[in-house]
C-alpha cells in the first residue's frame, strides 16, 4: 500500500527514527515550525508502522498517511476554535467577567477530557454567566489569542486551494468575528441567548439552538464538504479535546494538536509543541 510518511520536530529529527521509516522517495526542508522529512514509500500495514513510529518519536509529530492524502494536498481543512486555533477557551474569558472563572474552568477542563458529557457541562457553564452584558464581547474577542502559526497554516491551506473552516463548542458572538477576520469559508458555534433588562442587552445564561457537541462537529465537517464538492477522503480535522473525536473520525485525517491524552492517542497524527502551522505538513500543504 502506498503511504507517506510525514516527520516533523522543532528541533532535529534523530537519525535513528528516520532509519525505522522504509526507504522511498525522500524530501528535506525547513519551515518556520521546523525541520519537516516526507518519504513516499510503501507498506503492508500503516497502523502499525504508525504506532511503532509514535512510541519512539518523543518530540517528533509522526504521520504515517495513507488513502488519497498520501499523495494529494487536502481540499478541506476543519479545525477547533478553543485551544487549537486560539490559545484560549471563549468561555473562561467570560466567566472571569462573571466572577466565577475558577469553577468554569475545572468544569471545562474535566469536558474536554472526556469526563462530563459536553452538552450538560456546556449549558452549566453557560448558566454562570447569566445576566452578563453583551458588551462583554468587545473586551473579550481582542482577548482570544490566536495560536501561534495559525495565520501561516491559513495562508499554506489557500496557497494549496483548500477550504478553511472552523467548528466550535464555543459562541457564535465571538466565533463569528473571528471567522470573519480571519476569511474563513465556514464557521458554526453555540448561539448565546439574549434579552434586554433595564434597558440594557444581556446574557440569559442559555443556549439557543442546536449544540455543537462531538456528533454535531463531524456533520459540519461533512456538510461543509459536501457543500465545498469535497471527498471526505481529503478532509482533515484538527482539534484538541475529546469533543473533536467524532470529527476526526469523520475526517481523512485527524491531527490532534497539544491535546488531551485521550484525543493525541485516537488521531492520525499528534503535534505537541506549539506550532499549528506544522499540521501544513502533513495536510500536504
């Protein structure tokens, strides 16, 4: 079978892993997130080289890509929002505004490890946050900070004529800017309900509308595809929380990106240092 394998580190890249990769046509080169070795070449069981790659790599993110994305750069790139495309998660930055920040991260913190159910911690996260005023947006959409190499990864994904989009269990009152910014083809997140008090706009501490939660991140990466004439084959999702996973399984490729050990250890792919602009690699970009 044929596959390409995608090594990639921000430091070097130990001769001896490169050894363990069968032997195939081979490129070099250097890249703002580091040292990046693609060899196309051939093997009976990519899983299992892929593991056997992974347990020796340390540092190193592995790819082992087989299918139509050995071969070809992706047409679809879906990532995350919290902690993958920003460095921040939208609903603790309000919650410091709210006064209660160090009970909705433990509550956010033990969702994206798979511990609570998403959408019950999602509307008990959001119910803190009743009676916030929407200006609130202004002060924490410049707060959301965008991961590092992020507009680089953007700019690979349409240099490479791929569609860029964004899923989020976060809110559209901040995705949405964000996404727009940022020129993105596709952005769906959680509506935050509203109604006027004295006069003045201000959060109900519900959400409205359908909840993006893991089964919802995978149809919008399938509808965006189908929307975009995309085969799913050459899609790829980056995410970091268990929240990602049905997306990931949805995908061509998965790139778990710093995330939680539950998520690195069911994708493709895992980079752990703090460059997104790495998943370019391995995308094909």
């Amino acid at each position: 079978m044929q596959i390409r394998v995608t090594l990639v580190s921000p430091g070097p890249i130990p001769s001896s892993l490169v050894s363990l990769v069968p032997s195939g046509e081979a490129t070099r080169s250097e890249a703002p997130y580091g040292t990046r070795i693609s060899v196309l070449t051939s093997h009976d069981d990519p899983a299992l080289l892929r593991d056997a790659l992974r347990a020796v790599a340390g540092p190193v993110a592995v790819g082992v890509i087989a299918g139509p994305l050995a071969t070809a750069p992706a047409r679809l790139l879906m990532m995350d929002v919290d902690s993958t495309l920003t460095t921040t998660e939208a609903v603790d930055l309000l919650a410091a505004h709210a006064g209660v920040g160090e009970r909705v991260a433990e509550i956010t913190e033990r969702a994206m490890r798979g511990e609570l159910d998403f959408e019950a911690s999602l509307r008990e996260r959001v119910a803190t946050l009743r009676g916030l005023p929407t200006s609130v947006f202004d002060e924490v959409g410049p707060a959301m900070t965008l991961s590092p190499g992020a507009p680089d990864l953007i700019a690979a994904a349409r240099a490479a004529g791929a569609k860029v989009g964004v899923t989020s269990g976060g809110f559209t009152q901040l995705v949405g800017p964000l996404a727009d910014g940022l020129g993105l083809d596709f952005f769906n997140a959680n509506e935050l309900e509203t109604e006027t008090v004295d006069g003045i706009r201000r959060l109900t501490g519900r959400v409205i509308g359908t909840v993006v939660d893991r089964d919802q991140k995978a149809r919008d990466l399938l509808r965006f595809a189908d929307a975009a004439g995309v085969d799913p084959a050459l899609t790829v999702a980056v995410g970091d929380g268990a929240n990602d996973l049905s997306m990931f399984a949805a995908a061509g490729l998965s790139v778990a990106y710093r995330a939680k050990p539950v998520t690195a250890a069911a994708a493709d792919v895992a980079v752990g240092f703090p460059r997104l602009d790495a998943v370019a690699a391995f995308a094909g970009f």
